[in-house]
C-alpha cells in the first residue's frame, strides 16, 4: 500500500512575468498561469489522481491554483487548509522590485547570495532556512499525521516553501536543494511508504 502526496507551485502570476522578487505580496495568476494550472488539473486527472484534502498558503496564487487544478479533476469544495506557514519566502527590502533593478542597488555578486544560500536573509526577509523553520513544523503537526492514515494530500504553494519541504521529504542538503529548479505548474507525485518515506517521485510534465 502507498499514499500519494502531490507538490504543486503555483502557475505564473504577473509578477513572475515582470521579473519582480514577490514573496507575501499578493498579485494574480497571469492567463499563462491559469493555462498552466488547468494543465496540471489535467494531468492529474489523466494520471487517475484523486484527493482527500488539500492545503494552501493564504496567496490568491496559490489558492487560485488549487482552485483550477480541484475544478479540472471534478472536486470543487474538497477540504482546503489555508496557512500562512506554506507561503512563500518573505523577500523583506526586495519585495516588488524588479530582478534587475535589485543588482544595480545591492551589486550582482549580493543579490546572487541572498537568492541562493540556504541561510542568508535579504533585508527584513527570510532566507530559505528561515522559510523552512515555518513550513516544516506546520507540515509535521498537520499534514504528516493525515499522511499516516494513508489520505492522499495535495499541496498548491510556492517555489521557496515547496523547496523547504522538498528538502525535508529528500533528504537534500542545503546545496544540493539550492540547485532544485520546481517549475510553475507542473505537480511533483510522491508516492509514499507507510512509515511516510518515498516509495517513489515523478514530475507530472507533458
């Protein structure tokens, strides 16, 4: 017997599209990002998935994600716990500003690091170590209990909270996550063993 638990970043919202450090801001889904979520939908349901509760963070992004993708698989009103623990990492002093315009105010070589360390906060914000110091906790007291009961769960949040799990599911070391690219819209299956270890993991790509 194996449960299944699915990961799913949200599709691309307007502020990937303009390049923006995002974090806790709040913008929507761009039409490319609902494409991608109904797609995802669709795999999920070609590949037979089904779910017994859902979780998200409390980002429209996200929660509409999740929205699109329950819709595509036939179930709307699913359970759904909203939590500010799987939202994305806080960007602080980052926050809005475009990518680029970051490097000429901090330098490359500064924003490079607080992008890509596991413990380096950019200004007021969170590095991915603090990231995880909120998601693990809120994953370990209420989603892993509904895993061990053999539920099959999915979870539509973002690429810093979902890599912050991911490297706790794994295993990974801090460089070895760092490196983990999770792309917008494409569901990450685990298939997992009773004692909550990975039978198996496959991304749902087209």
């Amino acid at each position: 017997m194996s449960n299944v638990l699915v990961l799913v970043r949200h599709g691309e919202s307007e502020w990937n599209k303009l390049n923006l450090f995002t974090g806790w801001k709040d913008p929507g889904l761009t039409d490319k990002g609902v494409a991608e979520a109904k797609a995802a939908g669709a795999r999920l349901k070609a590949a037979g998935l089904k779910f017994d509760v859902a979780y998200t963070s409390v980002l429209s992004r996200a929660q509409r994600t999740l929205d699109l993708i329950l819709a595509e698989i036939g179930q709307t009103g699913l359970v759904t716990h909203k939590d500010k623990a799987l939202n994305e990492r806080d960007y602080g002093e980052l926050s809005g500003l475009n990518k680029d315009d970051a490097r000429k105010k901090w330098g490359e070589a500064q924003v490079l690091i607080w992008r890509r360390s596991y413990d380096v906060p950019p200004p007021g914000g969170e590095s991915l170590k603090d990231t995880a110091a909120r998601v693990l906790p809120y994953f370990e007291a209420n989603i892993q209990p509904v895993l061990k009961v053999g539920r099959d769960v999915i979870i539509a949040a973002h690429g810093n909270s979902l890599r912050a799990l991911i490297m706790h599911l794994e295993k990974l070391t801090p460089d070895e996550i760092l490196k983990r690219e999770l792309a917008t819209g494409v569901p990450v299956v685990y298939r997992l063993k009773a004692d909550g270890s990975i039978a198996n993991r496959h991304d749902l790509i087209a």
